[in-house]
C-alpha cells in the first residue's frame, strides 16, 4: 500500500532557529515586564516599611493600616503601644503601622 504514497522529506532545519529565537525573546521580556512591574516595586514597598517599624521610638506620631492615629508610648520586639486618646492605649503589632506623621499632627486634629 505504500507505493500509493509519495514519501515527504523534511526541508533543511534552518527555518525552526527563528520561532526558537522568539520564544526565547519572548520569554526574556515577559520575565523583564514581571521584574520591572510587580517584583521590584513591591521588594522596595517592604524595604521602607521595615525601615519605617526599625525606626520607631517612643514619641512618634503614627497611623495605622486600620486608620487608628496615636502617639507611641512603648515598644516590643514586635509590638508597640499607642495612646490614642488621654489615657487610653492600645497595643498593636508592628506590622500594622502604617506611616509615621509629622509631630504634632494629632494636636492639629
């Protein structure tokens, strides 16, 4: 039955290094887009929130990711405590300071 069917050759391999070159290049600038976009932007976010939590001493005015303003009054290892109010403190983990403000933000409120 064979003899019915003409044999296919394969054409010289030179054609098969261009769409191989592409993927390459393509590959290449998704990883530069994802690097660029996602992965730096968010490795410098942590790096000044750890310099901004380092940096804390008793005094600071802050606000937190809740939105709760207090001035710090002690700290932790891994928590300080804010006074939000005349004799009323509150104690939260480290993490959760949002932004230090400048001083006397909370006697201008």
């Amino acid at each position: 039955m064979s003899f019915f069917i003409s044999p296919a050759y394969a054409e010289g391999a030179a054609g098969a290094a261009a769409p191989e070159m592409f993927n390459i290049l393509f590959l290449v600038g998704f990883g530069l887009i994802f690097y660029f976009f996602m992965w730096r932007p968010q490795a410098k976010r942590a790096k000044e929130h750890k310099n901004l939590v380092g940096g804390l001493s008793k005094g600071d005015e802050v606000v937190t990711s809740g939105g709760i303003i207090g001035k710090v009054i002690r700290l932790d290892d891994d928590y300080v405590v804010l006074e939000v109010s005349e004799g009323t403190e509150l104690k939260f983990q480290k993490l959760h300071v949002a932004a230090a403000l400048p001083k006397g933000t909370i006697k201008n409120i």
